[in-house]
C-alpha cells in the first residue's frame, strides 16, 4: 500500500519535474515563460500524432512495429513540438521585445487549443465511440520496466519498477543541476540571467543564450506532456485531461528555489499531495474535492516562507522577467 | 543573430533603435493592419481546412456572431454584446491592478468566488427575503467574496513581497475545489446545481443580459474616471512606474496595493456575479470558462485604457464566436477558435515591437550622419 503510493506519486511527479526542469533553465536565462502548460499540451499532442501515425504504417497490428521506432518517432515529435513553442516564446520576447508575461499567456492559449483541436481531430478520424484516443501499443513500448525488478520484491517495485521517462526525467534534473552549478556554460547562462548587461560586457552573447535556454528548456517541458500521456494515461489521449500540471510545474520551480536537484523531491512530494486524497481512508466524495486544493495551498505556503525568508541563495535570478535590450543599459 | 556575428569586423547590417515618438495615428495604423493581417489570415487558414471559399468563410463568421441580423432577430447581437460584457468585466477588474505592475492572474478563482456567493445566496435566501433585499444581499456578498479572494495575496505582496503571479493563479485551483466541493454538497451528488429561480436579474423588454451589459457599460466609465482623473488612479500608476518614487512622494505604496487589489477583486466578484445571477442561474467549475487568462491580454492590448478595451473584447468575442460557427459548419471542433484567438493575440503582441523599435539599416544610418 505505501509502496504503492509513492510510486504512483512518482508517476504523477514526473509531469512536473520536466516542466520545473525546463523553466528552471528558462528562468535561469532571465525569461519567465509563462506558455510553459501551452508548450507541455503541444508535447504531449506531438507525440500522440507521431505514435499515432506510426501505429498507423504498421497497420495498428503490434507485431509489425520496432520498439525502437515506437518510442523514438514520439520523443522526437514531442521535442520538435515544444522547440517549436519555445522558438515562437523567444522570438517574440528575445527578438521583439514582447512583455514576457502576455508572451506566455498567450502561448499558453494557443498551445491548449492546439491540443485539443488536433486531438479531437485524431478522435473525428478514428471514429471512436469514446472522446478519447487510445495508443497503448505505443505505450506499452514506453512502460517496459527494468527486468529484474519484479524479483526484488518492494525494494524493486519502489526503485527499478518505473518507466525510463522517470529516469530520464531523473537524470535530465541532475545533469541540469550539474550544467547549472558547475560548468562554463551554467556560469554564462546564469550570468546573463542575473545581470545581462554586464554579461554582455563580459562577451558572452546574452541573445543566443536566452534563445537556447527557452528552446532547451521547452524541449525538456515537452518530454513530460509525453510522459503523461504515454505513461501516466496508458497512451489515451482525452482533452483536457493534462489539467493545470503545467501551471504546477511553474510554481515547483519556485518550491526547488531554482535548484533542479531541489525540483526532484519536490515534484514527487507534488505528486503526492495530488494522490493523498485516493489513499486516505474513509473520505467522501465531497471531502476528496477538498482535499485535491492540498498541493495549491502548500505551494502557497512555500511561496509565503520563501519570501519571509529573504535569504540571497534564495531568490530567483536577478533579471528574471526584465527582457534585454543593448541600447538601453 | 546575424548582427551579433557581424560585429567585430564592421558594422552590422541593421540594429535596432527604441522610439517614443511615434504619433498615435501610425500607431494605431500599425495595429488595425495587424488585426486586418490577422483576419485575412484566419480566412485562408479556414478556407485551407474547410475546403470553403474566403466569402463563404467569413459569411459563416459573420452569421456565428450576428444571427439573422438583418432579418430583424436580435437575439445573436445580445448574446454577442453579452459575451464582451463578461470579458470586458473582466478585463476592466484586472486594469487596476496590471497598472501598477502587480501581475493578478487570478480573475477566474476571484470570479468563482463572487458567483459562489451569488448562487449561495440565491439558494439560501431566495424563498426567505424580498426580491431588492435578495439582490442587494447578492451584490454585497459577491463584491464581498471577489474582494477577500483577491486581497489575501495582495497582503503577502505588500508585507513580504511574495511572488504574487503564482499565488494568484493557485488561489484560482483553491477557488475551483472549493466550487466543486459546493456544487456535490448542494446538487446531491450529481454535479450539477439546477437553475435556481431566485435572485435572477430581471429581463428588459424580453432580453435577459439587457442588465449585465449596462452594468459592465457603467463599470467601463466609471473605470477611465478613476484610473484617469482620480487621486487613487495617480497613486497606482505611480507606484507602477517605480515604488521607490512613490515611496519619495509620500505615497503610501503597501496601502495602495491592497486598495488597489481590493478593488480588482471586487470587479471579478461582480463579473461573477453577472455570470451566475445574470446569466446562468447555477454554478459549475467551468463557469468562467478560462477568460480570466484571457482577460489579462485584453487588458494588456487596450493598454489600460477601458475604451480601447472595449474594441479589443469587441474583436476577441467576435473571433471566437465566429470561428466557431466555421468549426461547427465544417464538422471541426471548436478548440479551433482557441488557436486562432490565440494566433491573433500573439500577431498584436508581436506588432507593438514596430510601434516601440525602429529598424535602422546600415545604408541609411551613414546618411544621417553624413
């Protein structure tokens, strides 16, 4: 049972460490990319298409399909789907200077009604009875567990039983967290988040760095769009059921301090609170309804103490939301 | 970029200059042919997927939002003209708050909350009290609960400075459970309260959203007064070009942001309001549907002016009904008004960039100063 838990709030945690991961670079460039829940809708529909249209050349018969290809044509359309949100992001806030908030709401508009239109456009073609698209040989590819996993008992089950998306997402985080903190690059790019200006100065090209950083950062938020779909939903794709995970993720970012490694724990305890109203016992419908606000209203309470707190390593980078212009220092 | 690469050996091909003297004529030329673009562009790219010519198209778009105008029905115009009213209210409450820089995103959660107080008391009260004291009570409670949904962060911004973009929209998720939680105790667990028959706002001459659209025509006024010509409306924009110059002047910056939020609020209470006793006498999570989001560019492209607000509504609603008669017509789903609202919006956002920047070429700038 407790075993149970925390892997299912692993599962639901997943979403949200790629979205956090993702704006934590972002953030770190400087940008607040508010179209982060557009940009994660258009991964996971990207992805749905291309395993939808893979399902289709092989005649929707699992036999005939390469599980290479199976998991490889989503992820790819997943990343090129989201890059090509980031590009639209950053042009218009690196480029022309757009208010960084208006960019991403809109971003976000657009990127739902993408989602929901081709997915409904993909339900219209199927003809299917139900509002929903069911890729589960494809997911089936993407759930393959570790081998050895079921023989190790619950320490299996809670270590090895998960899908590679999870580790990914896990090493993804920790790579970032490795850039970020220790690397040439992770020094420039946070330079230019904190004081652009004076990166500049320094030579770096604070330009192609918030480019990079929006479109990486995106690629990575749409990895878990894809995450959620194939792993979490069993590869049925419904409107509207991706929800607000995507505005969560934005808040995570700010529960981890801007710190990938922090975004970790902080997605799974997410995923938690998501779940505690299914495992507590004896509630009623109405009191799970109350009690599913559990992960909004801690989010509010981290956003209350970490302002309290004030602490310098604390707070987020120094030009975040402010967009650059040369001309202007 | 180019220019970038460029730089160490000779001058770069064009950069870009800031410009604050653009007179408002050209200005806003730039902005009718980016709505004109925008449109043209929503016609091909429904005549691409509906297979319709571009006449035909916008025939469609203009029955979707119109109905049988020239016939003599009204009714498509009213709900029309209602639809801006909802937005606008919305956009209206947000103005306040966006003009002195405090980012509230939480106009839904505010809105659900005034329209959970207005279905609240309509069930309650409804057989209880007297028609004026019932509609006063709603007022009262709406406005009431608006404002406290939307003042909670406004006292965490001013005390502590907390990140004020984010508890605004998870204050929107408390709003929605809090519906939920409400509509299950209340419709007996079926997730749907039936119209309630108290409280309702009363029809003028056999039109129902009659009361709703004078009311928000009365708020847009009462707005450019206040923003404009009042005291207050100085302090916020004040404080929204810098605290620390209001700080100087002996502006009270932590007072003015919760007046401010209070009244930002309030107006989202109202809007809730206008949607439960005005319109849908019953409540559900979906009530707002999503416009607050939307509200927040709305207010942001009429730059916080309640009349450039009203045209810009005025196009938004105009699109979405529209479009959606297209999808509907064709057999698409309506998601495809959303990515085209969404389209539009991000063309105008773009477009202000030649309106604030000018692109100088490297031919022209030696020009000047030879």
């Amino acid at each position: 049972m407790i075993i149970q838990f925390i892997c299912r709030a692993i599962l639901l945690g997943v979403p949200l460490l790629y979205g956090s991961t993702g704006e934590i670079i972002t953030e770190k460039s400087g940008h607040l990319n508010l179209g982060i829940p557009g940009v994660m809708y258009v991964g996971a529909i990207s992805g749905v298409v291309g395993s939808f249209l893979y399902e289709n050349a092989c005649g929707n018969d699992i036999n005939n399909m390469n599980g290479f290809l199976a998991v490889i044509i989503p992820l790819l359309c997943a990343i090129a789907g989201a890059v090509v949100m980031g590009l639209i992001y950053s042009f218009l806030t690196v480029t022309l200077h757009a208010n960084q908030n208006v960019t991403g709401l809109a971003l976000t508009t657009l990127g739902i009604g993408l989602g929901n239109f081709l997915g409904a456009s993909l339900i219209n073609i199927t003809k299917s009875e139900l509002p929903s698209i069911a890729l589960t040989k494809t997911s089936s590819f993407f759930s393959t567990t570790l081998p050895f996993a079921d023989d190790l008992g619950w320490f299996g089950e809670l270590l090895f039983s998960h899908d590679f998306l999870t580790y990914l997402a896990i090493a993804i985080a920790l790579v970032v967290s490795f850039v970020l903190n220790r690397t040439r690059v992770g020094l420039n790019l946070r330079s230019v988040g904190e004081n652009p200006a004076t990166a500049d100065a320094a030579g770096i090209n604070v330009i192609k760095y918030r480019y990079a950083a929006t479109c990486i950062g995106s690629a990575i938020a749409g990895l878990g769009g894809l995450q959620y779909v194939m792993s979490y939903a069993s590869g049925v794709w419904s409107n509207n059921a991706f929800g607000d995970r995507g505005w969560m993720a934005i808040a995570l970012v700010i529960f981890a301090l801007w710190k990938p490694s922090m975004a970790i724990m902080g997605s799974f305890l997410f995923g938690a609170l998501c779940n505690a109203n299914n495992y507590i016992q004896g509630l009623g419908t109405e009191t799970q309804e109350l009690f599913k606000m559990l992960p909004y209203v801690v989010t509010i309470i981290v956003l209350i103490i970490t302002s309290m707190r004030k602490k310098r390593e604390h707070q987020p980078p120094g030009s975040l939301g402010v967009n650059y212009f040369r001309e202007e220092r | 970029m180019a220019k970038q690469k460029d730089n160490k050996h000779h001058e770069p091909l064009f950069h870009i200059v800031k410009r604050d003297d653009m007179p408002q004529w050209q200005a806003w030329l730039i902005r009718v042919c980016t709505i004109i673009i925008g449109f043209l562009f929503v016609g091909l790219l429904s005549m691409a997927i509906t297979e319709k010519s571009l006449g035909d198209t916008y025939e469609i778009m203009f029955s979707g939002v119109f109905g049988r105008l020239f016939e003599g029905s009204t009714t498509m115009l009213w709900k029309y003209l209602q639809e801006i009213a909802i937005l606008l209210c919305l956009a209206l409450a947000l103005t306040p708050a966006f003009k002195m820089k405090f980012w509230n995103c939480g106009a839904e959660g505010q809105a659900l909350m005034g329209g959970l107080a207005s279905i609240f008391c309509m069930i309650q009260f409804g057989e209880k009290l007297p028609y004026p004291a019932l509609i006063a009570v709603i007022v009262v409670t709406s406005i009431l609960a608006g404002a406290v949904w939307g003042v909670i962060p406004a006292i965490f911004k001013a005390l502590f400075n907390t990140n004020e973009t984010l508890f605004t929209l998870m204050m929107n998720y408390i709003a929605t459970q809090i519906i939920a939680y409400y509509v299950y105790i209340e419709g007996g667990g079926s997730n749907v309260i039936n119209p309630v028959a108290y409280g309702n706002f009363p029809a003028v001459g056999n039109n129902d959203y009659f009361v709703n659209i004078v009311i928000v025509a009365a708020i847009t006024v009462f707005m450019y007064i206040y923003l404009k010509y009042s005291k207050q409306g100085y302090e916020i924009s004040v404080v929204g070009e810098s605290q620390n110059t209001a700080r100087y002047i002996g502006i009270n910056v932590k007072k003015v942001i919760i007046r401010t939020m209070i009244i930002s609020g309030a107006l989202c209470g109202v809007t809730g309001m206008l949607l439960v006793a005005g319109k849908d006498h019953s409540i559900n999570t979906s009530l707002v549907g999503g416009q607050g989001f939307t509200a927040i560019l709305m207010s942001w492209l009429g730059q916080f002016n309640p009349f450039i607000m009203v045209v810009m509504t005025g196009i938004v609603v105009f699109l979405r009904l529209g479009v959606a008669k297209v999808a509907d017509t064709s057999l698409l789903n309506s998601s495809f008004s959303e990515i085209i609202v969404g389209i539009v919006i991000l063309m105008l956002v773009g477009c202000e960039f030649f309106i604030h920047y000018s692109i100088k070429f490297r031919h022209s700038k030696k020009e000047v100063k030879a």
